[in-house]
C-alpha cells in the first residue's frame, strides 16, 4: 500500500513540471536519479552474468523506459486516476492470458466497459491521445512484468532491476534533453526530479521487491487493483482534478475487474527462489 501511494503521489507530483519541461522532459531526470539511488542500493555486478542475462536486463530497460515515457505522456494529457486505470489493463491481460475459466471473460468485459467509458468522456482529441498513450503504457507495463519474471530468476535480489535502470534513462536521455533543455539543471528542478525518482521509482520496487518476499501473488495483485483509486485520490487531492460518475464508474470497473482476476489466478509459490520485481 505504501509502494501504491509513493507512486501516485510521485506522479501527481512530476505532472506540476510538465509546462516547463514535458513529459520526456521531467520523465528523463526521474529514471536517472531512481537509477543512481537503486544502484547505490543494491550494488549489481555484470560479472559473472552471460551476453544472454545482460540483454535479458537491457530488454527490461526498455521496458521500463517506454512504460515510463508513455505513462508520462498520458498524465500530460489525462487526470492522473483515468490513466492509471487504463494502464491497468496491461497486467490483467497478463492475469488471464491463457486462462479457460469462463469466469475470467467477465473480468475482461468489465475493463473493457471501463475503458470505454473513460474513452467516451470530454475532451476531444487531446483526450483520445491520452488515452491511447495509456494503452500503450498498459502494453509496456504487462511486458515489464513478464520479463520482471524473468530477470528476478536470474539476477539476485535488485540488482536486474538497477541494471534495467541505469538503460531506462540512457533510452531517455536523447528526449529528456530536448524536451527539457537548460531546465534540467536548475537546482530547484533537480530537487523535485530526485523527490519524484524516490517517490515513484526507488522507494516503490523496493517496497514491493519486501513485499513479494512476506505475501502470496495473489494477495499482492489484489492489492496492487486499488492503485487506480489511489491515483485518483492523488489526482483529487494534489492536483485537483475532480471526477464526474462515469468516471467513477469506470475505476470501480477496472479495479473490479483487477480483483476478480488476482483473485482466480493461478500462480506457483516458488519456495526458496527469489521473488519477481513487478
């Protein structure tokens, strides 16, 4: 729950730097500082991992940096909760990928209904590209997951995720640089860079890398589904951004949707192994 918070406030946040910097502009300083903070945390080693692990971590790089960039770009556009709640169609297509359970296609009909309706609301053009760059970023964030998987098998404790960080914002910085220019070396924006790294990027992975240690998957999707509420009280209460009830609707919807799915998914304990970074 603390990871869910950091993150939304650390979102709610960075949007305030978007008329002076853009997204790529205040996404860029974010992977940077959560890089160098996950690095001095967990130390990770190339030696003794293979040309096939350390692509394995840059492919999760990229990941990261296309979830991030695209997040971003939404946020710019949409309130923070309407966003985050399309995002979360990405890993509930994770949760019932492959799935025979009849039930599991009601999970899908009712994201499907929320994500229609946020799409349906005002705004125009500028709403439809932002919720496109949602979908993209639901894209990006079930292929995070899927190869955070992987990575968690491969490397010890952070370290696949520091690796990961250290590409996202090398990916990041031919755009962050102009989007951002001079901007990103004035102190007081380097501040709120490093505030928003820590809130959105290294404190959260860490939290839910202790998390996944002491807590069944199952429960940890479930309470990973009340993140776009959490976003939009972020939204509310930071930015301002009111909801109206088809709105509202279409949370309770996804975050539905979410639950239902954690909750029939059938997903191994791996006893002894290290958990996945999700």
């Amino acid at each position: 729950m603390a990871a869910a918070a950091t993150t939304q406030l650390g979102a709610a946040i960075a949007t305030k730097l978007f008329d002076r910097r853009g997204a790529a502009g205040a996404v860029f300083p974010r992977a940077a500082f959560a890089a160098v903070f996950l690095v001095v945390l967990w130390r990770p080693r190339v030696a003794g991992h293979g040309r096939r692990e350390l692509a394995l971590a840059g492919l999760f790089g990229v990941s990261l940096a296309a979830m991030n960039l695209t997040f971003y770009e939404a946020i710019d556009r949409i309130p923070l909760g309407i966003a985050v709640t399309v995002e979360f169609a990405g890993p509930l297509a994770v949760a019932v990928a492959g799935s025979r359970r009849r039930l599991d296609l009601l999970w899908v009909v009712l994201a499907a209904a929320g994500i229609v309706l946020l799409a349906r609301g005002d705004g125009g053009h500028a709403n439809l590209a932002g919720i496109g760059f949602a979908l993209a970023a639901a894209v990006c964030w079930a292929s995070y997951i899927l190869l955070s998987q992987r990575v968690g098998r491969v490397f010890p404790r952070g370290n696949g995720l520091a690796l990961a960080m250290l590409v996202a914002s090398l990916l990041l910085l031919p755009a962050g640089v102009a989007a951002g220019g001079g901007e990103l070396i004035v102190p007081g924006v380097l501040a709120v860079g490093a505030g928003v790294a820590l809130l959105s990027s290294a404190i959260p992975y860490s939290l839910e890398l202790e998390a996944l240690r002491r807590l069944p998957a199952r429960v940890f999707g479930i309470l990973l589904s009340l993140e776009p509420a959490i976003a939009a009280l972020a939204g509310f209460v930071v930015l301002g951004q009111d909801l109206g009830v088809r709105e509202l609707v279409a949370i309770v919807l996804v975050t539905a949707a979410s639950v239902g799915a954690s909750i029939g998914a059938e997903v191994p304990e791996r006893v002894g192994a290290e958990p996945p970074v999700t």
